[in-house]
C-alpha cells in the first residue's frame, strides 16, 4: 500500500523519476510494516533419513552361554517421528524452529532362550533406562510377535528362538540424532538334562540388612549441598529401585523360588560382651533425603 500511495506522490511532484523513488520508498516501508507483524524464523537442522548401523543380510547370531556382553544386530525399524519445539529469545525478536526425532527399532541379541538382560550400554556408556520404553522378548519357542512391530507391519514374525529387545521411540537427540551403538549384558543358564542349583530353589535369604533404603520400592535421593543428590537405592541402571530389580532378577534365575526371608540389621555397641547392647542404628544421623 505504502508503495502505491508514495509512488503517485512522487509522479505528481517530480514526474517519472518520482514516481521511482516513491515506489522504492514505499516498497522498504512495506517490507519493515510485514517484517514487524511477523519475527523472522530460524530453523534448526532437519534429519532426511537416519542411517541404521550394526545391520547386516544374512549376519550370525550369537550363542550365549553363562554372561555375555553382545551388541547384535538391528532386524526391524520404523520410520523416524519428527517433533518440533518453537521458541522465541525475547518478546518481538526472531523466534527458532528445533526439530527432535524419536525411532522405534528392534535389535537380535542371541540365538535360544535367554534368563534376561542387565546393564545397557549406549555408544560404550552406561545407559540410563529411566524413561525409556523397552520390552524383551527371551526367545522362547512360544513367544507371540511384539505388539508394536506387528501394528506397524500389520504382520510380524515372532522370531521363535531369537532372543531380541524392542525399544518404542527411543529418543535419539542425546545421541547426535542417530542410533547409537548398543550392548547388552545377557544371561542364560546351561540347558542341561540334570536341574542345577538355581533350580531347585525354593527359598532364599535376602542380604544386606543393614541400610535405611535397602527395603524401599520407590527412588530415594539424598541432598548434597543445595543443588546437587545421589542416590541412594537406584545402581542397577533402569530407574528403578535396587530392591525391584533384585527381585526381577532372581525370579529369572531362579524359576521355581517361592520364599525370600528378609534380613534386618542390629547392631552392637561394644565387642566384649559383657558391656554390649544390641539395638538398631543408622548410617548416619544427619542425611538429608
């Protein structure tokens, strides 16, 4: 508008080189007006494709006995979802596009049935799986096709004999945008004719007794300073409490246990007996949590 009105302005006072210089004029006024009415955009890089490393045609399957750290190989992938988050620096100023990318993929871990999985390493570090969506599938001769895969494809192979994890949009921002290198940690018992220790099994003593957390099934952290915690009940790695993944994990080796004894610590106040007394104690008095 504002190169019109000056445009027909300048031809009316200085001819047809007015009328040029008005219509500059006017055009810059007209780009300042719609600059102001929109901030600019800035966009953050955007993935076209994400390359699926550690897959192979045709590549073998581990055979694990005992323990065993494996990396496996990628047999199923979908597609990249794509999430984007606007934001602006300041009121009025160029506001930012960021894209984030989540990836739902399975990976082979070993030929047979396996007891189960511990520690999970991404790209050689320890991986935090708190949040993080992840199923096993213990490669039993009766295992169904994992409900994910088979509403994506329709129809899935259940991988009978195949041990495999399935992660559901797993965030790959931490790691570049790409699929990280993983390792697992897996357990499998020999399948012998003779039943071994584990199971015939049916009643253990849980230790340690001492602890204020050892028994608790929620996350407790404890206060460092004003800003900083630790934990004190999650080390497996998971999110969870140490007391629920200690149990998970010797129900899986230990198939037929049926009793856990819990074990509380007392404590004595001298090692001659005579002037001991047995009584409960903490750690520490002053342990804010």
């Amino acid at each position: 508008m504002a190169q019109v009105i000056l445009g027909a302005v300048g031809a009316a006072v200085g001819g047809p080189l007015g009328a040029t210089i008005g219509g500059m004029l006017g055009r810059a006024l007209d780009q300042r007006a719609i600059a102001g009415l929109e901030p600019a955009r800035q966009r953050g890089p955007r993935l076209e494709a994400i390359r699926i490393q550690g897959t192979a045609e045709g590549a073998p399957l581990a055979c694990v006995f005992g323990r065993a750290r494996v990396t496996g190989q990628v047999i199923w992938a979908a597609r990249f979802l794509e999430s984007r988050k606007t934001r602006s620096a300041s009121k009025g100023g160029p506001r930012t596009v960021e894209y984030g990318y989540s990836l739902s993929f399975a990976v082979a871990l070993c030929e047979g049935e396996i007891d189960g999985i511990g520690r999970v390493w991404a790209d050689g570090q320890p991986m935090d799986g708190s949040g993080v969506a992840m199923r096993v599938h213990r490669g039993r001769p009766e295992q169904a096709p994992d409900p994910l895969i088979e509403t994506v494809e329709g129809q899935a192979p259940a991988y009978r004999g195949v041990a495999y994890v399935v992660f559901e949009d797993l965030p790959l921002g931490p790691f570049g945008n790409r699929l990280p290198q993983l390792a697992f940690e897996v357990f499998r018992r020999p399948r012998a004719g003779v039943p071994g220790l584990e199971d015939t099994l049916e009643g253990v003593c849980l230790i340690p007794g001492a602890g204020e957390f050892m028994l608790a099934t929620e996350a407790v952290m404890r206060r460092e300073g004003l800003t900083r915690t630790a934990a004190e009940n999650l080390h497996g790695g998971d999110g969870r409490a140490d007391l629920l993944l200690s149990l998970d994990q010797l129900q899986a080796q230990c198939p037929n246990l049926k009793r856990v004894s819990l074990v509380v610590g007392w404590f004595g106040t001298d090692v001659r007996a005579a002037h001991c007394t047995i009584r409960p104690g903490v750690e520490r008095r002053d342990k804010p949590t």
